[in-house]
C-alpha cells in the first residue's frame, strides 16, 4: 500500500477488510493518493472536491481536473493509480477495495453504468481542457470553468469555489493575476456576482454561455 494511503489506515477508518468499503474523511491539503501508489482501493466522492493533478519532473504541479461528489477516483493502469488525488477542505469518500469493486460491478449494474459514465466525463473534461489550454481567451476560460463547476455541483445559479485562485490559474493555464482580472472583469460586466471568497452567482447565464462558446 502506498504511503499516502497508509496514512489513511492509521486513522483507522478506511477498507482493511477485503470485500468491505468504508466511509473515510480526509482533511483538507491532505494526499488520498499519489502517482505511481499500487491501487489498492476506488474512491467514490461523497462530499466535499477534491484536486486531481500530475507532479512535472522539474518540480512544477500541474492540476488536471476537480473531482465533485459522485466522482470516481482510482481507476488503476496496471494495478497503480496514476495521477496524485489531495483534498481541497474536509472530503468524505467510500473507499472500496478491489474486491468490494469487483462485486459490485458483478451485482449492481448502476454502479456499472455509474463507472462508464464517469470514464466518459473524464475523457470529455480532458478534450475540453485541450481546447481551454490552446484556443480560449481568459474570458472564455473562466467563464468555461464556471460553467463546468456549475455542472458538477449540481447547482444553479451559486457556484462555490472552495479551490484557490492558484489552482484555478494552474488548471486553466493562466496566470493567477490573470484569473483575478477575468474575475473583475466578470463582475463589472454584471455576468457573476461575488459573495465572498469562495461563492459566485452567476447573474447572466445566458451572456456567461455566449462567453464561454465563443
């Protein structure tokens, strides 16, 4: 087992026994997982997000995607997890062994049907990432990102944020000066509204669409 997750067994609440999953709770900043880790367990979000990225030779972090409740996390390339998984704040997870995994994959074809589905909104975040690297404006970007955030909270017009500024900058290939004008430059043109740090509502979502397409 890898490091990071022996430090979750010490806290002696995720999966030991083989064929069991478990509720674990996670602090926030804390590694659930790292690259290159034997993948002993899938890790289903319950709530909470979580920061999903890739360690460059040179040091540099380069964070890949968020993961929101419902996410799946932990599919394995030959048996070890590869990409690292930290918490943003608190993050609750079912932790499932291979063998829970397995079964239920044999016994529940939601869970089956949930697995595929979120494979699929993996690979299309990752092709629209492409685009948001190499073709939007910041505008765009992070009108895009709003937009994304907002589907994956399941929400309407609020769309909490609990990620820095930082990392919204990595994830988007900006500068985070940048991201904090874009931001500005949303509010002035009344398309978002900030209600502290971390909560954005969304006043146009028409316009924040048209934004986002261009």
């Amino acid at each position: 087992m890898g490091a990071s997750e022996n430090k979750v067994d010490q806290s002696g609440n995720t999966a030991r026994a083989e064929g069991v999953s478990r509720p674990i709770q996670v602090p926030a900043k804390e590694t659930i997982f790292l690259e290159g880790d034997a993948a002993h367990h899938l890790y289903e979000v319950v709530a909470s997000v979580g920061k999903i990225y890739k360690m460059m030779p040179d040091g540099r972090v380069i964070i890949t995607g968020f993961a929101y409740r419902g996410a799946l996390l932990g599919i394995a390339r030959a048996g070890i997890y590869f990409y690292n998984l930290d918490a943003v704040t608190d993050m609750s997870l079912n932790a499932y062994s291979k063998a829970a995994t397995e079964a239920r994959l044999r016994e529940d074809p939601d869970f089956l049907q949930h697995l595929f589905e979120d494979t699929n909104d993996e690979l299309a975040q990752a092709q629209e990432r492409i685009l948001l690297l190499g073709q939007k404006t910041p505008v765009e970007k992070v009108s895009s990102f709003l937009r994304r955030v907002r589907v994956w909270q399941r929400e309407d017009q609020q769309v909490h944020l609990p990620m820095t500024r930082h990392d919204i900058a990595d994830y988007l290939g900006l500068t985070t000066e940048t991201v904090s004008r874009t931001f500005t430059q949303l509010r002035d043109q009344n398309v978002i509204r900030s209600m502290n740090q971390h909560d954005v509502e969304i006043l146009d979502l028409p316009q924040l669409t048209h934004l986002s397409e261009n």
